[in-house]
C-alpha cells in the first residue's frame, strides 16, 4: 500500500527537487520539498507540488490503445503489439527500414530508464534518419563542445555557487530554473551571488531574472554572436588576456587574436544594440573579477547565430581564465553515467567531419548525426524512393514544438504506421495507429540521466516509485522500447526476446567501460537485478568516479548503497578536470575551430542588414512545461500567459491596445494572440511562449483543452537556422503585427 511517506525526486526540471510526498487512501494527500535532501534542501517549485494531479489526471491514458476505422479501443498488451507487427512490418517489408523514423523528446533527458533504452531503440534499430527536439534547443552548444573539446556532450556548466560575477545570457532562470544548469533554487544562489558581488542580464527582454539582477542589457535578438566577438577583441585589444592553468592545453590562440580584431566594440554597436564602452567594460569586469563566469542558453542557441554564439560564450570563460576552475566555467562529474557520453563512431577527435548524409528533399546535412527537425515533414510529405511511412514517437508532442507544426500536423495522416509511446491523447500523439502508455511518473522508479552532466554538484538519488501500477502486468516503457527496437529489426514485436535484447545492451555499456559484459552479468544471478533500466544504473553507478567498479574501490558506490540514502548522496562540487575531460586527438582545447571561424562572414553581413522593425523571441513560464503540464488544473489557474508581449511603444504606433487581440504574421504564417503591453522588453521585440495551441479534434486532454492558447511555431519558418549546426532559430523572426481585422 503507497499510503504514508515518500521521498521521490522530482523527474520535471534539471533543479531535480527532492519531494516528501504523503499519500493517504491511494491519493497524494501533499508534496514538499524535503528538506533534507542533500541538494535541493527542500527547494520546490509550483510544478513539483503538482506531480500528485499528474498521476491522477483522468485523461491520463493507462492502457494501450489501437484506432482502428477511425476509432480508439483500449486493448491488452498483447494484442497492442501484435498491432504494431501489422502495421509496421509491411511497410518494412515493402520500403526498407530507410522509410521509418523515430521522434524522442525532452523528458527523455530526466529519466534513466526512457533515456538509455531510447538509445537502444536509435542505436539498434537501423533507422537511418531520427528526430529530436535537440535541432530547436541545444544542438549549437554540442557542435562548439564537439569541435572545442572532442566530446559533443562536454558542456562547461557555470560554478554558480563559487562565483562572484555572473553573466546571464538568453536564459531565465526564474521560469526554467536552470538549463544546461543544474543547480538546487537556482533564484536563491543568484540573489546569494548579488549580496558578494554582481548579477548582469544579457536579454532583449526583461524577464523576471533581469528585474532580480544588478543589471539588464537588452540586446538585439541574434547579435550575441557580434556582441561576445567585441568583447574578445577588447581582452585583446586591452591586454586582459589571462589563461591560467589553461595554457599548456590551449590551441588556437592566435588565430582567435588575428580574427577578432576586426570585430571593435564600435562596430558591433549599431547592430547589437549595446554602447561599445559598456562591452568594453564588461570584459574589463570579466578579466577583473577572479572568480566570474559567463553563461549562454537557450537564447543564445535558437537563434540564426547560435553556434558562434555558443562557442564564443566558451572562449570568453578561457581567455579570462575562467574555466575549469571554481567559480567559472567547470565540468560536471556525474555519479552515474550517461549514455550520451559515448562518442559517435567516427567522431572521436573533434574534427569537422559532417555532412556524412544529406536529407532526400531539403539537402540539410547532417551534423553530429542529426538533422533539422523541421525537415520531417518534407520527408513525409514529399513522394518518392525514401519517403517517410511510419514515424515512432516517444515523449514527444512536435507537432507543438517543432518549427512548423501545424504542417507536420497536416502530413501525419499521410504515414501508414504511427506508433506512440506517451501518456496522453495530444497534438501529435492523435494521429498514430497505436499508443503505448508508460507508467505515471509516480509509478516509476527515478534517477535522473543527462541532467547529471550539467549539475554544479556531483549528486546521487534514487527514487522508488511512490505507487505501485495499477495493473501488475503492464511492461515497463524500457521493455516496450525494447520490443518496439526489435520489430524494426524484423521480429514481431509480440515474440521479440526482450532479455536478449537487453543483455546485448548492457554488454555494450560494459564493454565501454572496458568490462566483458557476459562476465559482469553473472554477478548479478541471484539478485534482484536480473535486467532492465535498474541493472544498467547500477553499472553506469559502480563504473562512474565514485562508484566501486565491481569491487576494485571497495566502499565505492553502489545502486544498493545509495538505496540506503533516501535523501541522495552529495559528492560536492564539480573539480578541475584538465586535460582528463578533452577528448580531442591531442588533448588540447580548440580555441578557434576552423568550422566555426567560417560563418564569421554570415555574421558580418547580419551587421550590414537593415534592421527589422519587429522581431519575435520566445519566452516560459514557470508553472508550465514545454507543452505536456497545460492539462494540471492547478498550474493552470490565474490569467492566460499564452498572449504576445509587446512594448507600449510598439502598440501605439500600431493603434494596439492592451488585452487586444493581435494578427501576427511571419514568413511562415499567421496566428491571432491576445496582446499584453509592458515596458519590460526592448522596442521592436515582443514574444510569445511555446508549447500551446491545445484545442484539437481527438485529443483528450480536457483541462488543456479548455484554454487551448495558439502555437507561436506556426510563426517559426523552418529554413531559419543557424547554418553550422542546423538548429531552428526560434528567436529573432521578422514579424508584422497588427490589430485583428485591422
Ligand atoms: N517552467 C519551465 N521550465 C522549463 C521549461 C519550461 O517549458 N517551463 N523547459 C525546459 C527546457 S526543455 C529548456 S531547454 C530550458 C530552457 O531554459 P532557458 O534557457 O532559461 O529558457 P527561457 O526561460 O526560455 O529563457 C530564454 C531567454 O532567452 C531570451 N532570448 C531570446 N532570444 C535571444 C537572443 O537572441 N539573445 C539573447 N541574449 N537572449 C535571447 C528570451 O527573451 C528568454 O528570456 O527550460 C527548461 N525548464
Ligand atoms: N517556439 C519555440 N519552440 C520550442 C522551444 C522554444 O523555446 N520556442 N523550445 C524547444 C525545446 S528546448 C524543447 S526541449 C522542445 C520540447 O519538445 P517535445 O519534447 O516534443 O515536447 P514536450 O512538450 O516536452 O513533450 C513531451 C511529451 O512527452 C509526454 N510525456 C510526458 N511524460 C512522459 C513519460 O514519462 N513517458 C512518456 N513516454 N511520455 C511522456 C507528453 O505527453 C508529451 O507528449 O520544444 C522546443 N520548441
Ligand atoms: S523546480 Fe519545480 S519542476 Fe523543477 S524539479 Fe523542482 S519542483 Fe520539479
Ligand atoms: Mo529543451
């Protein structure tokens, strides 16, 4: 029986709350923050405290279901897969597994067990071409991080909790809590950060982070690549270059001299929006503060400038001796390892080999192996060897979050198989054949996956799950991935041998590790972990830095050992990790990668182009997520968010007035949003959130539905992109706005 107490870390966000749930007759009675977690120390959001509606949302789907005729029905799981072999193994069977995709989304990054057997259903499944929300968020910071140090997941992550300058660019905290930043009350250690030494808001908004810091530059959206060009060039120009512990693992540097000296504060002025004595005065800040760092999100990624961005957040950390020391720009250690550490075949050095493939229709080429993700629809849509026939989707909802949308939701009926793995009736998940429901989050045990790479403290918690599922039987998503992996492979997914399958992986995990997984595995007959997501944690445990590698470092960590730790396992601070992180051929830091030194001329000609009148960014808010919490009636109580910002300025001159409704109209289309006028943004700027536009036919998503808002990636054009990676630029579209039926 769940009745009683419960310590369960909150799967939502990278701040990875500790929670003292309290459950009484099979409900969540309350959830709190646990105060003695050994990160979050009771830290919680509005979100966390509603994980109990989660679980309990009517509409939450608990059974698989297959449409047939048009028609949803509720099936067992046998017959559920057995649907999945009839309808995706003639397409197989006729177009070759080229026809088949598969789209993984965000909450993939929070959960050890859909993160990892995921990859087994890319990495196994011979797809040739997958999607992912990572082309419309963070795929710029893996090409800087794969050319700068060999490993395209080696994110700097900012030492928040030792630093006495923090430089906030395209991020707002208050609403994400941290990305790319994993750090407990986020909000709390940067109001800490103000009280011995300084907060600045690189933003062309003012967001609720901006109103709590020392000082808010609004800035031009897109330009942040010119703006951190000047600010090298001043580190130069004035002599402020320091490179500390940095230097005998630096190449590049003068090559990074010669090309930003032509970029003077004074030039970038104009188009930046920012004085050049106020840039020049921030490096001097940088240089001149012994521990300040510098940190750029999704901002600074979804935009048309998002790799030069990312990279040059980096090279301003290095050349102010910032980096891979406390207070600046550090590498996480992660407790257990994440799957997404291993490098790509053939990639191993850093170099710039992309391109491998190109797209049939679009001719995007591929970089670090992905694609846009706007290219999907084309490849559905257009006729012809290689078409797209049948998609996968897992925790996934592109039809609100990827550029263009609204298309995708016109060309999914075009598939002849769609099968989904989710939890709810939505946007996208309406058109697959069949959907294949998880368990509820609080049905689930918990470790977090990704995440961990970018956390200020190297932490350890695992999370039983709070109930038991409903119906004993039902497979674990980690098994339905498995079987879906194996019907790609040509087994009907009903007969695929999941143990088999699971083995081979975790022989694979082992191996890496340079362990022979055969001989591992026989040291767990007769224990509890016969297999699955658990088995793996605790390998990626016992073989991470702190773990016992199988007895090797007795007394080291443990799935068993931190079990005893309900509170989790604090192993403090991230350390210095020079050069032991870089996995570049020769061990160096590439300063100035020649891939990147070649979109410098893009960005030149963006100083010399007129200015748009009016630009759009995006925006969250803290009491949603992406576009899956709009159906929790508690987070949905209070005045509509989904409208656009405007600046008061801009609305008059268009005869706008506040809580209008609005015509906003971009390249790619045209949607009307409730207005709402502030002084809180840049002129020329307004912005609108993503994740709505709720509201559609077959869905069943009752509270969402009821205020469905609009899908601001109607307006997102999907050629808009920053070239070197092929990230959406979601950030800085030219748009019109006018009163609706002006
Ligand atoms: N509550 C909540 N938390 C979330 C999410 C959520 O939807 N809701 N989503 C999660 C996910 S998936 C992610 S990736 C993270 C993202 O986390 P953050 O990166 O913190 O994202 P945002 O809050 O959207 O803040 C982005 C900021 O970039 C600014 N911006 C836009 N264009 C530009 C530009 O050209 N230059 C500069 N300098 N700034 C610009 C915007 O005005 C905005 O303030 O949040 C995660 N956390
Ligand atoms: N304009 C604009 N567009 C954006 C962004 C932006 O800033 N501006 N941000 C982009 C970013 S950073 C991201 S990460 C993407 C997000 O893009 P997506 O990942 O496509 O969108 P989510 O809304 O996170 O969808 C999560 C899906 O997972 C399901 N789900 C939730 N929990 C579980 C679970 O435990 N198991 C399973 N199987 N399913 C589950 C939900 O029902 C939902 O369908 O959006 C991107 N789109
Ligand atoms: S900040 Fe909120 S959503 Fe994020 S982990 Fe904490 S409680 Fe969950
Ligand atoms: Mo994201």
């Amino acid at each position: 029986m769940a009745d009683g107490r419960h310590l369960y870390t909150c799967p939502l966000c990278e701040a990875m709350c500790g929670l003292e749930i309290e459950v009484a007759n099979g409900r969540v009675a309350s959830i709190r923050g646990n105060r003695d977690d050994e990160w979050s120390h009771g830290h919680l959001c509005p979100k966390g405290a509603t994980l109990g509606a989660v679980h309990h949302d009517p509409d939450r789907i608990r059974a698989p279901m297959i449409k047939v005729d048009g028609q949803w029905r509720e099936v067992g799981w046998n017959e559920a897969f057995r649907r999945c072999t009839e309808i995706l193994a003639p397409v197989i069977e006729k177009h070759g597994i080229g026809a088949v995709t598969a789209y993984v989304g965000n909450p993939l990054a929070h959960s050890f067990s859909l993160a990892r057997y995921s990859g087994v259903l890319l990495g196994m499944s011979g797809m040739p071409i997958t999607y992912s929300p990572g082309t419309v968020d963070q795929w710029p910071k893996n090409l800087s991080s794969h050319l700068m140090y060999g490993g395209w997941w080696t994110f700097g992550v900012p030492d928040i909790q030792r630093t006495d300058l923090f430089v906030v660019m395209g991020a707002n905290p208050a609403a994400s809590q941290g990305s790319l930043l994993a750090a407990p009350d986020v909000m709390g250690i940067i109001d800490g950060i103000r009280k011995r030494g300084k907060v600045i808001v690189v933003d062309p908004v003012r967001t609720a982070t901006a109103a709590r810091a020392d000082e808010w530059l609004p800035i031009t959206p897109g330009t942040d690549a010119a703006f951190l060009m000047a600010v090298v060039h001043t580190l130069f120009d004035e002599g402020l270059v320091a490179l500390g512990h940095v230097e005998p693992y630096l190449d590049g540097l003068d090559r990074m001299r010669e090309v930003a000296a032509e970029w003077s504060p004074d030039r970038v002025e104009p188009a930046t929006g920012i004085p050049a004595e106020r840039i020049r005065d921030l490096a001097r800040e940088l240089a001149g503060t012994p521990r300040a760092v510098l940190y750029g999100r999704i901002g600074l990624c979804n935009q048309e400038f998002g790799s030069l961005a990312s990279w040059l957040v980096d090279v301003v950390n290095i050349l102010t001796a910032h980096f891979d020391t406390p207070g600046g720009l550090m590498f996480a250690r992660p407790a257990a390892w994440s799957i997404t550490v291993q490098p790509q075949p053939g990639l191993e050095d850093g170099l710039a080999q992309f391109g491998r493939f190109q797209t049939r229709v679009r001719g995007a080429k591929e970089v670090l192996g992905q694609v846009p993700v706007s290219c999907m629809v084309e490849e559905i849509a257009t006729p012809g060897d290689g078409q797209l026939k049948a998609l996968i989707t897992v925790a996934g909802n592109p039809v609100l979050s990827t550029p263009a949308g609204h298309k995708l939701d016109e060309v999914l009926p075009m598939l002849d198989a769609m099968i989904s793995v989710d939890l709810w009736l939505n946007e996208t998940t309406r058109h697959a054949d069949v959907i294949l429901p998880g368990l509820s989050p609080l049905e689930q045990a918990h470790h977090d996956d990704l995440i961990l790479n970018f956390a200020v403290n190297s932490i350890a918690n695992y999370s039983p799950p709070v109930f038991a599922p409903e119906d004993p039987d039902r497979p674990e998503e980690w098994e339905i991935l498995i079987r879906l992996t194996g019907l790609c492979t040509g087994v009907p997914a009903e007969d695929v041998d999941v143990a088999a399958i699971d083995d081979g992986f975790f022989d694979y995990m082992a191996f890496t590790q340079g362990l022979d997984g055969a001989e591992v595995r026989r040291r767990y007959d007769g224990c509890d972990l016969t297999g699955g997501p658990e088995r793996v944690l605790d390998l990626t445990l016992r073989t991470g830095p702190f773990g016992d590698r199988y007895g090797e470092n007795p007394g080291g960590l443990t799935l068993e050992k931190l079990k005893q730790h309900p509170n989790g396992i604090n192993f403090g601070p991230m350390v210095p990790q020079l050069p032991d992180i870089l996995g570049t051929a020769d061990r160096k830091v590439r300063l100035a990668p020649q891939y990147l030194l070649d979109d410098l001329p893009r960005l030149a000609a963006r100083l010399e182009r007129a200015p748009d009148a009016l630009v759009l960014v995006s925006r969250r808010h803290l009491r949603s997520n992406n576009s899956w919490l709009h159906n929790v009636a508690p987070l949905m109580k209070g005045r509509d968010r989904c409208t656009l910002v405007m600046h008061r300025e801009d609305a008059a001159n268009r005869g706008i007035t506040d809580g209008a409704t609005v015509t906003v109209t971009s390249s790619a289309g045209s949607l009307e949003v409730p207005v709402e006028l502030t002084d809180a943004i840049k002129p020329g700027v307004v912005s609108m959130p993503h994740g709505w536009g709720h509201g559609k036919a077959g869905t069943r998503m009752s509270v969402a539905n009821g205020s469905p808002g609009v899908n601001t990636n109607v307006l997102s054009p999907p050629d808009f992109l920053d070239e070197p990676s092929g990230n959406g630029a979601l950030n800085g579209i030219p748009v019109t706005v006018t009163a609706a039926g002006a």
